[in-house]
C-alpha cells in the first residue's frame, strides 16, 4: 500500500515538474509575442487614458476609478518595457559566452511579469465593459505625430522686450503717487489671488527703483525660513551687507538690517507675504524699519487685510478691472495678431460676453483669451462661451476657469502641467530641466519637440518664460508659475497619486482619490524635514514611485539617529539605504540643496533612472553606485563645493544613454565621443572673469567630431594638428550647436611677439543655431556677423584690429572683448545709430593700448544696460552720448582711464555732472581695483 501510495505521489510530482516546465518554456518561447502584445495595449491604454483626460471634468466616481486601475496597469507596462529594453542593452555589452544565458533569464522574468499584467488587464477590460467605456482604436504612428504637431507651432525666440502692463496703467499711476507721499512709509497691496497684484508691484519696482539708492524685490513664498529671507534681502540691498551676515544669526541679522535700511533710502517690495506671519510680523522678523522716520519704501502684497491690520501702511484695495480695462487685456490676449489688438466683427460680440464671464479678474481674462487667441471659428468662441456659462455662479471663480482651461488641453499637455506640481511655490525653474523630467517620466509623445510643449503651455498663460539676464553670464532659460495655477497643478497630481507631505508619503491612505496610498510621485522639496522622519520609515508601495524630490531639505545627510548608526553602519551624511529599497522603477531622483556627503549602493539597482540631481550637495567623489545607472540621461553634480576629484570618473563614458553632464570637471577622460547622446555638457563653473587662470580645458578634439547631438561643449586645441582638423571641418557635423567654447592653448599661435593668431575656419557659420560663442586666443571671424540668433559673445584676447561689423547683429544681449593688445580705438560703427539694437551688456577689458570710446549717436545701443571698462589704463577720452543712452543703468572704470579723465568721472567731476544732468539713475563708479 505504502508503494503504491509513493508510486502515485512520484508520478504527480513528475507531471506537475512536467507541466512546470512545459509554461515556462512557453513563456521563454512567447516572450517575444508578449512584448510585442504588451507594446500595443500600452498604446491601447494610453489612448483610453488621453480620451478621458480630454472629457475628465464629466467624469463620475466609478470611471475615474476604473481609470485608476487602468492607469497602474499602463504604468507597469511602460516599466516593463523600459527595463528589457535596459537589460537588453546591458546584456549585449557582456561577454559572449554570458549574453545567451543573460537574455534567457532576463526573456524569463518579463515573461512572469507580463503574465500577471494579462490577468489584471483582463479584470479591468471585464469592469470597463460593465461600464461602458469603449476601448479606443491605437492611431497610426503619424496621425499621433501630426495631431501632436498641430497643438504645436515653431520654436520661437526668446522677446527681450519689456510686457505692457494693459489695464493697470491707472493702478500704476495711483500706486506711483503713494511712493511719492513722504508720510506714507508703508504701503500694503490688498487682493484676491489671480487679481494682478504681483504683476502691479513688479511694474511699479522696475519704473521706480532707479530713484532709490539701494532697492530689492522678494517673493516670500520662494523662502522656507526667515534666515534665508534675510540672506537673499541683503544680497540684492548691497553686496558688503549680505557678507556681514553670513555668520549673523536672525536677530543679529535683523538689527543689521534694520541699521542698513534706516540710513539708506531704498525701495523694499516683499510679495505674498501672507504665507509667511507666524510668531510676529514678517517686516519685525525681517529687521526692516517700520517708523515713520524712515526714508525708505516698503511694498507689501497679501490676500488678508489681517497680515497688515497691525502696521502703519496704506491699504490699497486692489479692485477689479473694469469693463474697459477688461476689454482692452482681452484683446491684447486673444488677438494679438489683428492690428491694434482689435477684434474682428464676428467675433466682438461673443468675446465681450466671454470677457464678462471672467469676472474682470486679470488671471482669468489672460487665460481664456490666450486658449482662443489662434482660433477663428466662431463655434469654438460659442462652446467656450457656454462652458464659462457653467461655471459662472462658482464661489471658486477663478480656480474653476483655470481648471476649464486644463480640461482643453492635449492630453501630453495636461500631464506636462501637472507635473510643474514638482517645484515649491514661486521657484524659478530652469527650462531645460524641466524638459529632462517631462522627459524622463516619458510625458513628451514621439516626434513632439519637447520645447514646443513648453512654448504651448506659455501661450496659454499657463507659464511665464524668460531668459536669464546677462548678469548671470550664462544662457540659461526660465520659466514660472503663478501660484494659483500650482494650486491647480498640485490639486490635479494628488488624484494622480502624488504625495506632498512626509506623512502621506509615509502612510496608508484609504482615499479613492489616491488610490489607497499607491504613491507614484513624492514631491518632498522645501518641507524642512530630516532624516529622523524618513531613516525608520519606507514609503508606501515603493515600488511604483518613479518620482523623488527631496530637494532643499538641509537638515537631510547633517546626522544620523545612533540607532542605525550601529544597526546599519551608516555614518554622517550618508543618505538611509532604506529610503530606496524597492524603488526600482524610480525615474527622477533629486536631491540637490541637501547635505549628504554619499549615496547609498541600492541607488545603483534603479535600472530605470533617467534624471539624477545632486546639484549643490556635500557628496565628496563621483558616486560609485551612478555607473550601473544605465539608463541615465541627466547628471548634474555642479557646486558641489566639497568634490575632491575635479578629473572625471573613466566609467563616466559608459553611461551611453547620457545626454546632460554638468560638474565642476577639469578634466573629462579618454573615449568621451562614446556618448553619441550627449547634448550639453557644462564643466566650468567658475566665474568668467577667472577665464586667465584656467590651465587647460576639459575635453579634447578627437572627442568632439563624433558627438552629432552635442548642443553646448567647450574644448580646447592644442596643437597644429589639431587646428588643421578645425580647418578641415571637423566641427561642421556638429549642426545642433547652441553653446560653443574654444580654447588656443598652441605655443607659438597665441599672439606673442606680436605673431598673428590662428583664423577660426569659414566652414563654421553653417551653425545658425549657434546662441553663445566664446574664443580663446583667435582672430576674430570675418563670418562672424552671419550668425544671426548670436546673443552672447565673448572674446579672450581675440585679434579685434579687424573689427567685423559686429553693431549689425540684431540679437546680440552681452558682448565681452578681453585682453587686444594691440587696439588703440575702437571702430566709430560701435556708436551708430541703430547699432547692437539688444545690447545690454558691454564689456572691454585689458585693452592696454585703447586709447578712446567711441562717440554714441542719438539711437544707438539703445537697450544698453550697464558699461564696463577694465585694465585699459591709456584711455583719455570717453565719446560724446552715453548721458543719451536712456536705460543705461551703471557705468563702470575699474583701473581705467589716464588721471585726467577718471577726474571727470568721478563724483562732482565734469563729465559726471553732466551725464547726471540729463540721467541722474546712472550710476558711476570709478574704483582702482589692483590699488
């Protein structure tokens, strides 16, 4: 009995090993048919999922979480499909004996995984047929591109004009008359958000601030604590001031301020300070004068009457527009193409009855106009018009337009949106960051320019753009976001899973809206937590969490509890391993602006990891763990003050997915040109004024040819060989470039004993796209003034005997000549009217030998900003026409000009009575630096 029993146990064993076997077999065999099955419903769904988007406001509760599901079902296929594509690529790079068994193992595993994304997706295709809900039809490749391309437009150039601030020109003239009332020291702005109060101050600041000695304007909301409140005040107040305070505490910050602001007359506007009173008075806390004594100004904007009911301020009421005023920034909205802003006749009446439903309120207005600024049809003018009918009686005004305005929006464009939900409020985000996280997150539909979608949600007022001004030195675009449309971004994200607070990151929620605390995005940034509050905790779900930012925390990495001090081995400044365990499809990891010194090994597992920040950290070598980091495509560990190796690692040309590399490198090894995906690369990050003591650059010719996608790169030549090669064209593949440094480091070839220098080739102008160049040691490109989108050019001792006609580039921002050793006088076309017509910054410096400034003409340079000369120590003249240049802000000389002529300038001089005469906001400074 006994064998017969055993006998039957052996055989079911065998048949179930059999059967074992014989699926999983089948799933090696199908593997390929799975992927490809799985490729498609990820389309499928995304497609059910953009359909929805577009009609989300209709939705009722039962759709939206079936939505859910299916949502988490699109995402773990999405993170399937990346990470055979990563291991794929990892497992091609290992030996051939390894490559077969590493593919069967990895075929293996994803063939498990896509088993278990079929039975879920066929309980959600079941649910969704109960509801209804029709499986839209996957469009074909170029439909998808070419709808895509039809909510886009061409890129456009960044305007450097100023904004006209339609109605409220009346509000500036009666906010200007307050300032010049000498009793009223305070004056307190009083609004609804979205009513311009922000856009009213920064006007009146930047048409007034010339008149005050010393000026600042802060967003209060950007700081998280009043210290660095008080930094950044005495930083843009004076630059002696903000060093006095580096080693203050806040009281003795604020009496510092308090003594400053009190013998000054400045102009001090802090805006949104109702998020920033608790335990006393901002102003108090600030240490700015509140008296009537004081000569000062101080410019306050707050929603609550109450932040203000304690001070002597005047209330301005900001009232709403009228209906002129509101007609008039309508217009200038929605029909900006048609002459004077006006609107045709088929489309006045209807827009007038769409003007009133925005409830005068200047947010609203803008918004709506914009969204049907390039539409024509006057039924889409009529469905607008009866959408706001809808929403017309909302206690919630303007927060229910703005969400009208997001329901319109393409659905690549909604989650682009939402996803601004990732910066603290009034945080200036840099563009190109931005764009690498839309990116990572795979937001951005192929074939879709990824700054168009940036461009779209600008021309809907969705986002404010700039480009960062030239005293920044450096090309560096911006973008903002009102704070009333982050509270839409933030409000859209927490139904799409996105976790705020430390306490919902770390919790179980049970709320339909969160969908049971399956967290997919931590947006951690600025919440001044440290490691106590995350070391013994791990988020809930981390597995599906694919964004992290824990950015601007500084308490994070400063210590760790002695608990796991001894438990894990963890010392100062390592981040806890814990944190990360099971993140493996995390995306966007930032943790820059925080005091970590390390990063823990179980980062280096995250196969999926697009976007790494350790901008600004305490991290003291390259971390080991980012080699593994195979699918990586933004590295960024600039000002990291305390990095020993500036040499950049070997293994950083493994990482071939890279396309933006920034650090504070020297040097960059061997086989760079590896990274045929690298776009930027940005290594210096000192000041350009420091330019003279670099030894050598950081990357070599041989590496640069083969770099087709590099937009920004700086090299250096080093010898005749190399300079033939540049000659021969080896740069002109290089068709993308927007940012280009070039180095002369040949002896022999850079000027001495009066040799000329070597000439820059005249294939280099088919770089039309090229926006910043900077030479080191060359002659001066005859072709030079062929590049027309050229705005910021610099020069390091250039052969400039033959001047171009460099006064005739229309979008030249920031010019620099240094070190021309032979130049005595500048070509008088510098001072043509009409000439450098975007000019803002002008620099010459070292020039020994110049001996005159030319003459400027009525017109000329007329957006010219500040002027400097530097170590040009013959100068005895100084042309007739800078008092006439009507925006020049500050003239400079530092170690300039013969005796004589630095009298003149100086501080009761002739030449300086009469250049205040005529501009008395000019300020001029003659200082010997090197004294």
């Amino acid at each position: 009995m006994a064998s017969v029993l055993a006998e039957g146990v052996v055989k079911k064993v065998c048949e179930m090993a059999i059967q074992q076997a014989a699926n999983e077999a089948k799933i090696l065999c199908n593997s390929t048919e799975d992927l490809e099955w799985l490729q498609s419903k990820f389309m499928e769904i995304n497609c059910v999922l953009s359909e929805a988007d577009e009609e989300s406001s209709s939705q009722k509760e039962s759709v939206k979480n079936w939505l859910h599901r299916a949502r988490d079902i699109a995402w773990e296929a999405e993170d399937i499909l990346e990470e055979f594509a990563v291991d794929s690529l990892y497992a091609r790079n290992q030996f051939c004996c390894l490559s077969s068994c590493s593919q069967l193992i990895l075929r293996h595993k994803m063939g498990t995984r896509i088993q278990k994304v079929k039975d879920r997706l066929s309980s959600v295709v079941a649910d969704g047929n109960q509801l209804n809900i029709v499986r839209a039809a996957v469009p074909h490749v170029d439909e998808a591109e070419s709808s895509s391309r039809s909510h886009g437009q061409q890129f456009k150039r960044w305007s450097v004009q100023d904004s006209k601030p339609v109605g409220i020109q009346s509000k500036i003239e009666s906010m200007v008359s307050l300032l010049e009332n000498p009793e009223i020291p305070i004056i307190a702005v009083v609004g609804v958000g979205g009513i311009g109060k922000t856009y009213l101050l920064q006007h009146v600041y930047n048409s007034r601030k010339d008149r005050y000695e010393k000026s600042a304007c802060l967003s209060v909301s950007q700081f998280y604590s009043i210290s660095k409140l008080q930094r950044e005040l005495a930083f843009q107040l004076d630059k002696d001031l903000s060093k006095e305070m580096l080693f203050l505490c806040e009281v003795e910050a604020a009496d510092a301020i308090y003594r400053f602001v009190l013998e000054k007359r400045c102009l001090i506007v802090l805006d949104d300070v109702w998020r920033a009173t608790r335990g006393g008075h901002l102003l108090a806390k600030l240490g700015i004068p509140t008296e009537d004594g004081s000569q000062s100004k101080i410019l306050v904007s707050t929603r609550n009457r109450e932040v203000v009911a304690n001070l002597n301020a005047e209330i301005y009421e900001m009232e709403r527009l009228t209906d002129e005023q509101s007609w008039q920034l309508f217009c200038a909205y929605g029909f900006p193409k048609f002459e004077e802003n006006r609107a045709p006749e088929n489309l006045e009446e209807v827009a007038r009855k769409i003007v009133k439903k925005c409830g005068e309120l200047p947010l609203a207005i803008k918004i709506i106009a914009a969204s049907l600024a390039s539409n024509a049809l006057l039924s889409e003018w009529q469905s607008k018009l009866s959408k706001l009918e809808k929403v017309g009686n909302s206690n919630d005004l303007v927060m229910d337009i703005l969400k009208l305005s997001y329901d319109s929006l393409p659905a690549h464009l909604k989650t682009c949106f939402a996803y601004l939900s990732f910066f603290p409020e009034d945080e200036e985000i840099e563009c190109e960051y931005l764009i690498y996280l839309w990116k990572g997150e795979g937001f951005i539909p192929t074939g879709q320019n990824p700054w168009d979608c940036l461009h779209q949600l600008a021309d809907l007022c969705l986002l404010e753009l700039w480009e960062g001004g030239w005293e920044r030195w450096e090309l560096v675009k911006y973008c903002k976001i009102h704070d009333l449309l982050l509270d839409l971004a933030i409000l859209i994200s927490r139904e799409n899973k996105c976790a705020f607070h430390v306490e919902d990151a770390f919790s179980k929620l049970h709320s339909v809206n969160t969908g049971g605390g399956r967290w997919c995005r931590l947006f951690l940034a600025k919440k001044d937590i440290d490691e106590d509050t995350i070391s013994e905790r791990r988020p809930v779900f981390p597995t599906l969490v694919r964004t992290l930012s824990l950015s601007c925390n500084s308490k994070i990495g400063r210590r760790i509890p002695a608990m796991l001090f001894f438990l894990n081995g963890l010392v100062k400044g390592k981040l806890s391993a814990m944190l990360f365990s099971g993140m493996r499809v995390l995306r966007v990891l930032d943790l820059s602006h925080t005091n970590i010194t390390t990063l823990p090994a179980s980062v280096g597992e995250m196969k999926l990891l697009k976007v790494l920040n350790l901008r600004n950290t305490k991290i003291r070598k390259m971390p080991q763990c980012v080699r593994s980091l195979k699918s990586l495509s933004y590295l960024d560990v600039s000002s990291c003050s305390q990095l020993r190796h500036r040499q950049a690692p070997k293994w950083i040309s493994e990482l071939r997915c890279l396309q933006h590399l920034e650090g504070p490198f020297t040097r960059l090894p061997k086989g760079m040109s590896k990274l045929e995906s690298l776009r930027t690369l940005r290594t210096w990050t000192l000041h350009l004024s420091k330019i003279t003591c670099m030894k050598c650059g950081v990357l070599r010719l041989e590496d640069v040819g083969k770099m087709r996608e590099i937009e920004e790169i700086e090299f250096y030549v080093e010898d005749a060989t190399q300079l033939k090669k540049i000659e021969e064209g080896i740069l002109a593949p290089l068709g993308k470039m927007r940012r280009l440094k070039v180095y002369n480091k040949i002896r022999g070839m850079r000027g001495e004993s009066g040799l000329d220098l070597p000439q820059f080739p005249e294939r280099m102008n088919a770089m039309r796209d090229l926006e910043h160049l900077e030479l080191d040691h060359f002659a001066v490109p005859t072709w030079i003034c062929c590049l027309a989108n050229l705005r910021y050019l610099y020069l390091y001792y250039c052969d400039c005997s033959n001047y171009p006609e460099l006064q005739t580039m229309q979008n030249l921002v920031v010019l620099r000549l240094w070190g021309d050793k032979r130049c005595r006088e500048l070509p008088r076309a510098f001072g043509k009217s009409g000439g450098f017509p975007q000019l803002r910054f002008l620099e010459i410096s070292e020039f020994p030998e110049l001996e005159e400034f030319p003459e400027m003409e009525d017109g000329a340079m007329a957006y010219l900003e500040e002027l400097e000369l530097c170590s040009c120590g013959k100068l005895n003249k100084v042309g007739e026409g800078l008092e006439g240049l009507k925006r020049l802000k500050k003239i400079s000389l530092f170690d300039s000009g013969m005796s004589e002529l630095r009298e003149m300038l100086k501080e009761g001089g002739t030449y300086w009575k009469k250049i205040k005469d005529k501009n008395p906001h000019i300020t001029i400074d003659v200082e010997d630096v090197f004294a």
